[in-house]
C-alpha cells in the first residue's frame, strides 16, 4: 500500500489536558495547553521517525500532533471536532495522492465529550454520525490505500466515575484492493498495528508486535 490511513490511533505518551468544569457539566479541552511527556522505548515513536527518516509523509490531524509533542510529524492540522477531522482527513488523502505515507486521525469527541462525561445518547450518536462520515471517505479510497480504524483504550459511557475503561477495542482494515473478508482474531498486543504499518513499507522491525499485513488479501 502506498499510503495508510490510521483512525482514532494514540501513542504511549503521557498527556495532561485541562478540564473546563462547572460541577458535573465539565469537558477536556485538548490543544495549546496540553502538557505531554514523552516516554523512552516508545515503539509508535519509532513508527514515525522511521518513516520519516525513510522519506515518507507523516501526517497528524486533531490531537495526532499533541500526543507526538509535534515531533517526527511532516504535517500536523489541529482540528476542534469529529467533524473536522474527517474534513482534514479527507483533504489531506486528496493532496497527497502523489506520495507515499502515513496519515493519522484522532477522532477525540468520542472520548471528550461524550465517554468521559458518561453520556449514553450522545455517545449512540456520535457512533452513527462517525458512521455517515465514513460513508464519505470510503468510496475515496484507491486500491494501494489502506484504512485501519481502532481505539487505544475504552471509555464506556454507561460505567460509572470518569475514567477511561477496560475492554477490547475493535479494530477494522479495508481497502478497495482486498479481496477477502477476513477475521483478524483477538490480537494479543496493540502493538500488531504498528509492525502491520512497519511491515507495509518494508521498515523493518519493532520491539513488540506481530504483524498481520499478510492476513490482509
């Protein structure tokens, strides 16, 4: 594939974000005040300066660059909204047609707005909305084009307190030039999808992490 596309993907940083609060009605603002700390023996990090060192676009848009602390990035395009960011999804997979990279998403309201919040209602509607956007990028998509979408955690809406949540997060590829339809299984590591992205352009191998490129036909 000549470009990836990777959906509501984070890296292990550690990032501080204020919280707007007035009692129970509160949200967390992510961007110019956000604190991240990166931290040693990072394989996403090593994902992204590979590529880049290799010649590859590497491109963030909504809270990409922040996790990143906006290094290694080629492009990075600050968005306030799911909305946006499929905007700027899609204007970046149209400008860079003629070259070779990764472009990364990060679709936050689910989790800013909605699953921290434990909003239920607004939580089903941000899905489908999420879903009618994708009905927008995905007749775009060529045949040397990969899409993956997951989550790096879960924050589910109907548990009690605020923080995020344990269970397994899905996890989709597609592409106009696969052929199959294929169950990817219950992965043992998120860090699969980074030696997939590794593997897809030939950048040789990460710490951890298997990956299933070749599950992919």
């Amino acid at each position: 594939m000549k470009r990836v596309l990777v959906g509501s993907m984070h890296h292990e940083s550690n990032s501080f974000n204020p919280i707007i609060s007035d009692e129970k009605d509160f949200s967390i603002r992510y961007g110019e005040d956000s604190l991240v700390f990166e931290t040693k023996n990072n394989a996403l990090r090593g994902i992204v300066d590979t590529l880049k060192e290799n010649g590859y676009e590497v491109i963030g848009v909504g809270k990409i660059g922040d996790i990143y602390a906006h290094i290694d990035l080629t492009e990075s395009y600050h968005t306030a909204n799911n909305r946006e960011d499929m905007d700027f999804l899609i204007r970046e997979l149209k400008r860079h047609r003629d070259k070779e990279g990764l472009l990364m998403a990060n679709f936050v309201d689910f989790d800013s707005m909605y699953g921290h919040r434990r909003n239920t209602q607004g939580y089903a509607q941000c899905l489908e909305d999420f879903d009618s956007m994708l009905g927008e990028l995905l007749p775009l998509l060529q045949d040397d084009e990969l899409l993956m979408i997951t989550s790096d955690h879960g924050n589910d809406p109907t548990m009690s307190g605020t923080d995020h949540t344990r269970e397994e997060v899905p996890l989709v590829a597609y592409s106009t030039g696969l052929t199959e339809i294929r169950d990817l299984g219950t992965r043992k590591t998120f860090a699969d999808l980074g030696q997939t992205i590794m593997d897809n352009f030939d950048a040789g191998k990460l710490p951890f992490g298997t990956s299933f490129l070749n599950d992919l036909k």
